[in-house]
C-alpha cells in the first residue's frame, strides 16, 4: 500500500473512531463511515469491506506498537518503579473517565455478538502488553526495595481486571473521580511493603 493509500486509511479510521465512540458498534452502517469521511461507497469498500473489519481495525489501530519496543520505553529514564507505575495509572484513569472519543460501549457491543480467537482479539494484545508492562515494573520495584510482591505477574494482572471493572463501571453505573482513585490506591497499597506504608498504624 502505498503513502497516499495509508493516510486515506488512517483518515477512515480516525473518522470511523469517532463515529463508533459517539454511537456504539451495533447501529452504525457503511453509509454513516461514508458520511463521516466524505468519500464514496466505493472510496470506502477499497479499504474496508464492512463495518466488523473496519471497528476491529479501529482497535488494532490502538495496539499497534512492537511489545518489547513498549516494555523497553516503560523501563528507561531515571523514574523509579513506582513513579512509572502511578505514571501508568495516571494514563488508564484519563481512559476510564474520557467521555468524548471512548471506545468503550461500541467494545462491548461488538464483542457481545461476536467471539474471536485470542489470537485475532485486539483487545487481548492490548491487556497481555500491559500487563507484562507492569509485571516488569512491579519486578524492578522489587529489586529496588519499592514493593514487595510474592507474584509479579499475578498482581499485574490483578491490577488491569480492576482497570478494566472500572472502565465497564464509569460507563454503566458510574463512579467517581475519588472512587477511582480509591479503587486504585487500594491495590497500590498491596504492593508497599510494611515498613514504607505510611497509612499503617
């Protein structure tokens, strides 16, 4: 594909993104992405051919970066550990309160009437990535005295399916800037060992 061909793409799903996130997955068609983007039907079915392809491009799109590549960049710097960490946090908590431009309801439609292989799922990339991310992090805080974990990799794990609650609870209960903190803060603490715990008594 050549130059032009990939920003036509990249401008489709950068439209589709924004269309998926205002209506969800299950009521959008070709015709709305067409309208979006101000191309032809045709202009569109070069690139796509329907609207399951281009939402699960959309996600893809989000994930592309080499996992090492990830990892290695979360590692460098002088940061400690738990500075990446809170850092990292930092991020997911702007994604679990954006309201604009979230992805979130449209995931959950999409994924509810349809069942992917692990290894076609986006998503499923996108956790295992993070959750490497901060089992490495967990594992320098180790080395460096900041944590103590019996199970890095069990944590990080831990942490993300209370990322990922969280993200399903903003969008259908609703929470609150201080609950989340809490939520995470909670888990924050598991990780502090006794004598660094400045909440203990």
């Amino acid at each position: 594909m050549g130059e032009k061909s990939e920003i036509k793409k990249k401008y489709i799903l950068d439209k589709a993104r924004t269309v998926f996130s205002e209506n969800g997955f299950k009521s959008v068609t070709m015709k709305d992405i067409v309208d979006a983007c101000e191309i032809s039907r045709g202009g569109l079915y070069l690139y796509f051919s329907s609207t399951d392809e281009l939402f699960l491009s959309v996600l893809s799109s989000e994930t592309e970066e080499d996992d090492e590549e990830t990892i290695t960049a979360a590692l460098t710097g002088t940061a400690t550990a738990g500075d990446m960490l809170a850092l990292f946090l930092k991020e997911q908590k702007k994604e679990i309160l954006r309201k604009k431009n979230n992805l979130t309801v449209a995931t959950y439609e999409y994924f509810f009437a349809n069942k992917l292989a692990p290894k076609d799922n986006p998503l499923k990339d996108q956790f295992d990535t993070a959750v490497r991310i901060i089992e490495r992090l967990i594992e320098n805080g180790i080395e460096s005295g900041e944590f103590y974990c019996e199970n890095p990799l069990g944590c990080a794990r831990n942490l993300m399916y209370v990322v990922e609650g969280l993200k399903i609870t903003s969008k259908t209960v609703g929470i609150s800037e201080e609950a989340i903190d809490k939520e995470l803060m909670y888990v924050l603490e598991g990780l502090v060992p006794d004598e660094l715990n400045i909440n203990d008594d």
